[in-house]
C-alpha cells in the first residue's frame, strides 16, 4: 500500500480522468501505473539497440578483445618508460 501526495493540479486532473472513466482514483493510478511499466518493457535495452553492431568489425585476425589485459599492460609499461627517459 502506498501514499502519495499530489498537488492542487494533478488531484484535480486524476477526479476529472476518474469522473470520465467512472473509475476510483486508485484505479486510474494503477492504470498509469501499469502503461508506464508497459511502455519501459517495450524499449529496447542499450544492448539491444547496439545488437546488429556488435561483432561486424574485422580486427584483422589481431584479437583486439582476447589481449585487451596484455596490450593495455604494455601500453602503460611504454607510457612509464617514455616518461622516465623523457
């Protein structure tokens, strides 16, 4: 169960939407509530946005992704190097 408090506006529209409904206050609430929750199920995650783009990338046999670790360590170990001799 929950409460909320609404501003002189909002109740005013929720008994004008109940009154054309013929429905409680409560029930135009759930009702809202239910189509927001519907209209966020309906939207694709980022991850399904990007689906058709992950993987067409050709790295040239390099295996960028399988030696991100190493190749990340050797930056930084050339970065301090350059540094120190620099």
């Amino acid at each position: 169960m929950a409460t909320v408090r609404l501003d002189v506006p909002t109740e005013a529209a929720l008994k004008r939407l109940a009154a054309q409904r013929g429905q409680t206050k409560s029930e135009v609430i759930r009702d809202a509530i239910a189509r927001l929750a519907g209209e966020d199920r309906a939207q694709p995650s980022a991850h399904d946005k990007l689906r058709p783009f992950v993987g067409i990338v050709d790295s040239g046999g390099r295996q960028l992704s399988t030696e991100t670790g190493r190749r990340f360590r050797e930056l930084l170990e050339e970065r301090r190097r350059a540094r120190r001799a620099g």
